[in-house]
C-alpha cells in the first residue's frame, strides 16, 4: 500500500512513514542504511526497481528525488510505500518542483534513517565532484555510473579528476567477475607477463577501468582493441610461455585457453543493476583500489585530457588504440578549436608552398645577367699591370 501526499512538506512525509511502519507493525531498526537516488523522470522507474530488489539483501529506506526545475512556485509531492511489492525496505518518491528543486539535500535530510549510513546513487546524469555536492555530502558512499551517461569517456575522466575517497562508479562494479577471473587464470605457474591486451565495444567505461587495472597490476603496457560486443568480449595476457587469452563473445560463458592446460570455461553473464547495487551496498568503506586504478588512467595509451590532447604512456610501448573511442567528447570546444586550428595551419602551410613555388618558378624563367668574356677581362688585366709594372734590367733578379 502506498501512501500520497501532494503540496506536501517533509515532515509530513517524515509522520507518513512512521504512520505506516506502525499500520505494518515494523519499525526502522531492521533498516541498515538510507539509499538516496537523485534521478530524473526518465531514470528513476529502474532506478527504484533495482534499488528495492537490492532491498531484499540489505533492508533500507530508499528516498528517490526527482528535481523538477521550473519557473513555479516550490512545491514538494511525495508517494510513501513501506513493505509489499517493492521489498523490504520503505521507497519514498520525491517530486521536488519550482525552486525547490535546487535544495534536495534540505528535503532529503529530515527523512534519513538515524544513525545509520548514507548512500547515494546517481543513476543519470552526476556532479562533477560527487562529494562537494549538497547531497553528496551527507553520504558515506557516493555511486555513478558512466556507461549510462551519452559521454562516458568524458564522465570517466571527470570522475578521476574529482575523485574522493567513497566514491565508486558501476562502471568499475561491473568488471568484479572479469578481476575475480583474470587472478584465477594466474594461480596456476605463469611466465613473466610481457603485454596485455582488452577487446570491447567502442567507447566503453568498464573496459578501459580493466586495462588500467590490469597496467598498474601487472606493471606492461595494455593495448585496447575495439570489437562488435557485447561489452567485454575478451583480455589476452602476453607471458614468455604463450598467451592467456579468455574470451566471451555471446556474454554468457568465458573460454579460458592458457599453456599447458585445456581450455575450460566459466560462467560470466553481464550483470544486472539490481545485483551491482547489491554489491555496492554490501561495503560501506572507501573503496581504494577503484581510486588507484583512476590514478592510472593517464598512463594508458592515447588517454585523453581535458583539452583533448592525449598522455604518453608511462612506459615505452603500443602508442595506438586500434579504433577505440577514448576522445568520445571530452571537451567539444577545446576540439572544435584545435580542429580550426589545425584547418587555419594546413592552409596557411599550403599558401606558403604555392608562393615559394611561384617564385622559383620565376627566377628559373628570367634570364641571367651576360658575364663579361674571360679572354677580355684577362687582356684589360695584362695590359693594367703592365703599365704599373717597372722596367727590370737584363741579368739583374728582382
């Protein structure tokens, strides 16, 4: 059952669900954190749907805010559920509209489960510095998610740029089995890994979070190759015996092949948003290695800056990346400029070519100037320097 409240404020939202936890004969002790979910109209329906089927794992109450800005007067509507269908936790839908819609955190804060851990998730679109948000503040743990943005590469590096600590993005959750599977294929003896290489869809978040997992780990150069998907469809580690390649083309099933094994295969399925945000709420402590592999993003090759000019890598080693879409956007007017300038430089190369060509042209068509004959200007000379020369006498030296 679900309770609505329209121009309402949030405490009575706060008296609703006290309300109807006491109908149920619930209280909120059972509750383990208060997830909060900033989303829009388009995002919040799955958004909720994921969140209170990770509800069944980690009993919460879920607070889903919907900004709708405008130029109204500030109201604030809400729908209250507690138990039912939506699992075990309580959903309360936000729908903060006018003004209001600028100070979600002011809403939020009054109806947070006490004395237990926040979370929020940002399903959409994210600030660019998660913990400096008004709302970002109150939580422990701050969750985004890259790949559903229209730039994720941009978004990628945003989150480096402004990254702190318990901060997390679903993008790196989503690799967990693919690192859980890469370090079982190397508990068994292995030659030193001489390079390593990561196939997956263009422009895809989670892929380029492995490599530079697998460069910092590994301590080589990893290469990024672009396939049809989907997502990750396979990692290859260069070993002085022969390659360790697992490969997942349908994802589903992976196919492990290493040196001196038989191939064997292991169940990998692209994982749903209600089993990553399970997994995301079952650790509410700063996640450090996420935090280290955006540290070596930089350092992959033909990484992108903020200025669309790209890293070196940090060791000698491929300079490509066979097709992948790392640009993907970052900065469109620092790459609409740096194209017009690169336009403006070819033309005014090309102007000075033309010219040079012109002028060479010209003087290879005029004539050159008549040198005097040699046999004249040795005669003037004779005869110059007899006149000056003095008369010597017969017999005598000089």
């Amino acid at each position: 059952m679900s309770v609505r409240l329209d121009d309402t404020t949030a405490a009575a939202v706060s008296t609703a669900i006290s309300a109807e936890r006491f109908r149920q004969g619930s209280s909120a002790v059972g509750r383990v954190l208060t997830l909060v979910i900033v989303a829009d109209e388009t995002s919040q329906a799955d958004a909720v749907r994921a969140a209170a089927e990770a509800a069944r794992e980690h009993p919460s109450r879920i607070l889903v805010a919907i900004p709708r800005p405008g130029r109204g007067t500030a109201r604030l509507d809400a729908e209250v559920s507690v138990g039912g269908a939506d699992g075990l936790g309580e959903v309360v839908e936000l729908r903060l509209r006018g003004p209001l819609a600028h100070h979600v955190a002011s809403v939020v804060l009054p109806l947070l489960v006490p004395d237990a851990p926040v979370v929020v998730w940002w399903p959409g679109a994210a600030p660019e510095v998660p913990a400096d948000d008004p709302v970002g503040r109150l939580a422990q743990r701050r969750i985004t998610d890259s790949f559903e943005s229209g730039r994720p590469m941009k978004v990628l590096e945003q989150n480096r740029l402004g990254y702190r600590a318990g901060d997390t993005d679903l993008a790196w959750t989503r690799i967990t089995p693919w690192r859980a599977l890469i370090a079982s294929s190397l508990d068994q003896p292995f030659g030193a890994v001489t390079g390593a290489a990561v196939s997956a869809q263009r422009s895809n978040p989670s892929a380029m979070l492995l490599a530079a997992w697998l460069q910092r780990n590994l301590g080589v150069d990893v290469v990024m190759h672009t396939s049809r998907g989907p997502g990750i469809t396979g990692v290859t580690l260069t070993t002085e015996t022969g390659d360790i390649t697992i490969s997942r083309p349908d994802g589903r099933i992976a196919r492990m092949t290493r040196p001196g094994f038989p191939p064997r295969e292991a169940a990998l399925h692209r994982r749903t948003t209600d089993g990553i945000i399970a997994e995301e709420l079952r650790r509410l402590d700063p996640d450090e290695i996420y935090g280290e592999t955006l540290e070596e993003l930089p350092h992959l090759a033909g990484w992108p800056t903020q200025g669309g000019h790209t890293h070196a890598p940090r060791s000698k080693g491929p300079s490509h990346q066979d097709g992948i879409d790392v640009t993907d956007g970052l900065d469109p007017e620092a790459d609409r400029a740096a194209r017009r300038t690169s336009a403006a430089t070819a033309r005014t190369k090309a102007t000075t070519t033309k010219k040079a060509t012109t002028t060479k042209r010209a003087a290879a068509k005029k004539p050159a100037a008549k040198k005097p004959a040699a046999k004249t200007r040795a005669a003037s000379t004779s005869s110059a320097a007899a006149k000056s020369a003095p008369r010597r006498r017969r017999g005598g030296s000089a």
